[in-house]
C-alpha cells in the first residue's frame, strides 16, 4: 500500500501519501490553516510569482550548501522548525526528527508544545548537534524563566520567541476532528481545558496575550541565547526588532494557523529587507522567513532576497508520520539534491554568492 520512501521524489510526496496513510485526527491537526486557508495557500503560492536570472559560464563544478544561522554551523541553510505534537504522527514523536536531522547536520527547534520532554529531546542528541527552543510565553513568568534557563542549560543556542500567537487562530480543520488523548502528553493545566474546540486551541490556555515590545529587556537579562521574534509580518516592527537589540526576526504568519490573509512571509521579506537597508540596519539583524517552502528553489529565493536561512515545519512532519527517520532523511537529502542542482542552474557555488540579482520579483510590492 505504502510505495517505497525511494518513491518519493519531493517533498510534496510525503504530503500525498500522508493524506492517504495518517489517522484522521493528526491530518487535521497538521495540515489545517486558519479560517479559509488563504494565507496557507498562498504561503507556498508566492514563490511562484518569482523568477531566477541564472549566470551563464560560471565554474559550478563544487557546491557548497554549508552556512551559519545565529552563530551555529549547518550543513544547509534551512533548519526544522518547532511544530507542536509530533506523538500525533508518529508514536516516538520529537525524536525522530532529532536523529533524523543528525544525520543530515541540520538544525532542530524544539517547540514548546512538543509531545516528547524538553529533556528527552535533548538527550536524544548526537555528538554536536545542534538545538534552538520555541518558546510560548506563560503567563506565569516564573515558569518562562525556568524553561528559558534550563534550555540554556541543556546546550539550546538560540531562543525563538513566538509572537503571532497571543491566541491561537481557528482551525475549523482541526476543530471538526477529534482531540486524540493519549498522542499528546503536553502541558500540566491539560486536564482541565476544554477540548471542544480542537487539539490546538486545547493546548494553548497558558499563553499570555499581554506579551508585548516591553518584556524584552526581561527576556535579554536572563539568557545569554540569542533572541528571535517569532513572527514579525511588517517592516515597521523590523525596525522596532533591531532598536530593542534582538538578534534575528522570522518573517512568519505560523504556516498560516494564525491570521487568515496574513502575508507569504517571501513577500514580507522583499518589504522588511528594503526598510532595513534604508535605516543602515541589514547587518545589525538576521532575517530569517518560513511558510510554504517545499522547493530548493524556494529556499534559493528566499536566501537571495536576503534571508539567512529558512524554517520548514509539515513537510518534516509527514516524513516522520509516513516512514520515521527514514523519510526524514530522505526529505533532507530530497532538499539537498534540488539545491545544489539549481545552484548550479543559476551560477552560484556557495550561499554567498547569492544576492538580489539573481532573482526577478518584479511582481512583488516592497512599500
Ligand atoms: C506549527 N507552528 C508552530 N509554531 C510555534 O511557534 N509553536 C508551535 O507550537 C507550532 N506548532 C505547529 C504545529 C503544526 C502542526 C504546524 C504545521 C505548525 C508553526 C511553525 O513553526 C512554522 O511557522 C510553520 O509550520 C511553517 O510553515 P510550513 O513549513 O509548515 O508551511
């Protein structure tokens, strides 16, 4: 029934046969946006509105993909980003995707919300590998610090702080299906949420919606880990990001579960870079963007346009829900493959080389 993982020759296959294979209930949880789906459609959508000026006669015969995110060494520059209840897709969880990424020298964040413990999360590290934390902030900021302090503890070297979630956005998707009790092992005030509105909104109580740009002198004074803003979807916060000393912005609507018409992150980058070139800043800050990446293209684009690298969170996921780390594996390699391929299509031999000029996004808006 399940075609061999060699069968699958991009991500975009692991999402079919996912579709096809997992329980209902984890589809829905994965898979869903918010309200009616636009942002997550056109997450991956905008990518197409974007065109490659490849260099001719270049020496292309060594490629290298290899860069550093925040200060840590990667053999790509994309990373897994943090995705809550892995146990949903597959029973092991969180894990599978740390020893898959092990493999591949990628770097893992580890989400708040994950269904394995911080803790075996992190003891399921190899060697060097490297971890970054997601971190939801509690209202209770005694345990926030806990958490924070402990990853710092336990090897994380860089704090994601999400802040497009002050409340979790509906996905009817997920609402409509039902909250598979024993997958998620979560949080602690568990027991006494209403499910009825589905497994995101179910686990999610504990989030502050007080959070705001005055907390994070408080954030900087109890962790030496650099801090990313989890979610910055315009310029004018960009700047606000660099003027409070953050370290990285992601550029992210949450793959489109939060706000319905939020904007592609890519097209956000082409604004947020601009903005910060006029203020001077683009090397006070790194930019990181995800949403909708399936493509080595799409990675290129993004790195182009000024990224520094990109997170990618379902197509990881229905790897590890259909084959385990073998698919994990596989979906990095898949990545890696297309990568260096178009690297050498466009005329660049390291992440270095590329800049604005080899893309064409003439459609795209930058204010
Ligand atoms: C997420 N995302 C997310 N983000 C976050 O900060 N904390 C979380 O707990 C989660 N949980 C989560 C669960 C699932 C099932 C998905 C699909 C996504 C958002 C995630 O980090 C990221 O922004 C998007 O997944 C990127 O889009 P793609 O690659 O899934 O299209």
């Amino acid at each position: 029934r399940m075609p061999p993982v060699s069968q699958c020759y991009n991500l975009l296959d692991f999402e079919d046969i996912a579709r096809q294979t997992m329980k209902k209930t984890a589809w829905a949880y994965y898979s869903s946006g918010a309200d009616d789906e636009i942002t997550l459609r056109e997450n991956h959508a905008a990518f197409h509105r974007i065109w490659f000026r490849p260099k001719v006669l270049v020496d292309v015969s060594k490629i290298d993909l290899s860069t550093t995110m925040l200060g840590c060494a990667s053999s790509v520059p994309f990373y897994i980003t943090a995705t809550a209840l892995g146990k949903l897709g597959n029973p092991e969880g969180e894990v599978v995707l740390t020893r898959g990424a092990y493999r591949e020298n990628v770097i893992q964040m580890i989400p708040t919300l994950a269904s394995c413990s911080f803790d075996e999360i992190v003891d399921a590290k190899q060697g060097d590998q490297i971890q970054w934390l997601q971190l939801y902030v509690n209202q209770d900021r005694e345990i926030t610090r806990k958490i924070v302090q402990h990853a710092e503890k336990r090897g994380c070297r860089a704090l994601w702080i999400t802040v497009d979630a002050p409340q979790l956005g509906r996905r009817e998707k997920d609402m409509r299906s039902k909250y598979d009790e024993q997958a998620a092992n979560v949080q602690d005030n568990e027991s006494t949420v209403d499910r009825s509105q589905g497994a995101a909104r179910a686990i999610s109580s504990f989030i502050d919606p007080s959070l705001s740009w005055k907390d994070i002198p408080w954030f900087q004074s109890i962790t030496k880990m650099p801090i990313v803003l989890k979610g910055v979807q315009r310029a004018e916060d960009a700047i606000k990001a660099v003027e409070y000393g953050v370290d990285a912005i992601l550029l992210s609507n949450h793959g489109g579960r939060q706000l319905d018409f939020a904007r592609p992150g890519i097209e956000v980058l082409a604004e947020v870079m601009a903005a910060l070139r006029q203020h001077g800043y683009e090397h006070k800050i790194e930019v990181y963007i995800d949403g909708g990446i399936r493509r080595g293209t799409d990675i290129l684009k993004a790195i182009c346009m000024g990224a520094k690298g990109v997170g990618i969170g379902r197509p990881f996921l229905y790897a590890m829900s259909t084959y385990g780390e073998t698919g994990v594996v596989r979906a990095m390699q898949l990545l890696k493959d297309e990568l260096s391929m178009n690297m050498r299509l466009i005329g660049a031999t390291k992440i270095s080389d590329l800049d604005e000029s080899f893309v064409d996004v003439g459609s795209i808006a930058t204010h």
